[in-house]
C-alpha cells in the first residue's frame, strides 16, 4: 500500500485522473481520529475533497490494530445512509482506490466545526445536542429492514468487535474483574442483538460538524455495522456525559445536553421500550467507564473527575434508565 500524506496526496490525485495535473492544488491533514489519515485537498475552480486512507495500527499509546479493508464499510455506509438521509447529512463518496485503501469524499460545509471542540470551548446548546439525538434516530428508524443490512460490508461485525467490543469492553474486564457480569451481559446483546438496525458506532461530537447554520455532518463510519442500535445511543450520551464530568462536578448545562439529546432520539425513534433503554442506559455507563480504563482514554477529565466515576461505576452498569445512569 502507497502510504499517502499531505505532502504527497495532490501527485497521487494526478496520477490517477482524478485531479487535473495542469490544476493547483493544496493539500492540509485534517484532526479525525487516530485510525487513518484525512486530508482536505482544495482545489482552485473545483469542489473541495476530502481523502482518506486507513492505517492497520492505530495511533494511540498501546498496540492496537485492526484490519485495512474496514475502509470499505465505511463506504458502504456512506451509500446508504445517502438515500436514506437528507442530502448533506453524510458526505457523498466520490471515489475510491482499492489496492491503497482510499477513497475520497465530498466536504461539509465550509466553517464547519467539530462539535467537541465547540463543546470544550463552552458552546452548550441544547437544541442542537437535540438534534444530534434525532439524527441518530433517524440512521437507526430509516435503516430498518434494507437489503444492505443482510448481506455485503455492513454485514460484517468483526471490525466493531476489534475497535469497540475489545478495547472497550473486554479490556475494561480484565482491568476490573469485578465489572465483568454485567459487562459479559453487554457483550452477549452486541453479538446477539434482539434488534438489527444501522449502527454507526461511533457517533461521538468529534465526528459531528456543525455548519455556520448549525447544520449536521456526520462523518466516520469505519465501525459501522448492522447490529442493536442501543450501543449507538449510549455511545454518544457517554461523551456528553463526559463532558459535563469533567470537573469533578455535574456541570448542569451539560447534563441538561444528554437529555435533551435523550430526549431528541426517544422522539424521533418512537417505540423506545424499557428493554431498550435499559440497554443504552448501561451501554452508557460502560462505554463512560471504557474512557478512564480502556484502551483510548480521554484526556480532558480531571483526577476528580475520575475517581468519582469509577466509584459509581458497579451501580451505573446496572442502570434501568438513562437517568439514572447520568445522576449525581
């Protein structure tokens, strides 16, 4: 595999057509994740493109891999989130090299910005953490009973177990073997789910852009897969759970954004059952916990902040409501 980066991107672009040699064009590394490498490639008098190429080991202080055609489900959740989205909900894939594991995509909106940056810079607004919970719901509600979710790349859950299920999950009960009942529970629902809808698995504010008109782009969707949406929902409230954390202290407008954001997908999703939300309720709490003690801990909370989770933490794993899994 050609290894591409910014200095290198734009010859690699002309080589294969996909850029005019004659054009100029400038290449800058974008801050996704620790898992591949995303450059922004303007380009003068054509759209702006965003290409991505995936890494085997990703960035971080432990050995961690995973497998590089995990790319190609990220594609395909591209494609089919497109049509069932509204149109720059997720960027449209515009290309694809299979022997270097690229592809590239339309950007979002020019000024857009990463939510968890806004976020840690104290932009708590409700209404769009509201949103963002719709939207989720909207992936899962829309998802339901398409063919891509029973046969081809979404089909495939290895990657989620090797980026989510192992370094969140089974690390976080080899560390703390008192935890591993109830996490073992979650293991068995996310390899057996009861229900199968489209599942990101990684819908976190720093894959959410928020245009200047606090429109959403979700972007990375390496782990996505057909499984129990619940893992999505707890995921995500886990970050603004975090957040609002990390102090030491409930910061009470950010405790209000997982709610509301609670709130926004409960709406929207409709049928929320009990067994459901117990589900994310826990998921919520495990996925929390999988920051401090797993593989890819934050790095914004305070020792405070830390300690006073992981006393909480038997209770909040068996958690019945997402209330109860955020309170005090």
């Amino acid at each position: 595999m050609h290894e591409i980066h910014a200095d290198n991107v734009i010859d690699f672009l002309r080589e294969r057509g996909w850029i005019e040699r004659t054009a100029s064009a400038h290449a800058s590394e974008l801050g996704w994740g620790v898992s591949n490498v995303v450059l922004r490639v303007e380009v003068v008098a054509g759209p702006v493109l965003v290409v991505k190429q995936v890494r085997e080991r990703l960035r971080v202080a432990v050995e961690w891999t995973s497998r590089l055609d995990r790319i190609w489900i990220e594609t395909a959740a591209l494609r089919l989130l497109g049509e069932i989205l509204e149109p720059g909900a997720v960027p449209r894939v515009l290309f694809e090299d299979r022997e270097h594991f690229v592809y590239a995509m339309s950007a979002a909106p020019d000024r857009s910005r990463v939510w968890k940056e806004m976020l840690l810079e104290g932009d708590q607004d409700a209404e769009l953490s509201e949103r963002a919970g719709a939207l989720l719901a909207q992936m899962h509600r829309r998802s339901l009973d398409r063919p891509e979710l029973t046969v081809g790349p979404l089909v495939d859950r290895q990657v989620f177990d090797q980026l989510r299920i192992d370094p969140f999950y089974r690390t976080l009960s080899k560390r703390r073997p008192e935890w591993t009942d109830p996490l073992q529970e979650l293991i068995d629902s996310l390899e057996h789910p009861s229900t199968t809808s489209f599942v990101h698995a990684d819908f976190s504010p720093k894959n959410l852009l928020i245009a200047p008109d606090r429109s959403i782009t979700v972007v990375d969707f390496e782990t996505a897969h057909a499984g129990d949406p619940s893992f999505d929902v707890g995921f995500f409230l886990s970050h603004l759970f975090l957040k609002a954390r990390r102090t030491g202290r409930t910061d009470p407008k950010g405790h209000e954004l997982v709610l509301r954001a609670w709130q926004g997908y409960a709406t929207t999703r409709g049928a929320v059952d009990v067994d459901f939300e117990r589900r994310a309720a826990r998921h919520l709490a495990a996925c929390s916990l999988a920051r401090i003690e797993g593989k890819s801990p934050v790095d914004y909370l305070v020792d405070e902040a830390k300690q006073r989770l992981l006393k909480s933490a038997f209770s909040r794993l068996q958690s019945e409501t997402i209330e109860q899994a955020v309170s005090e």
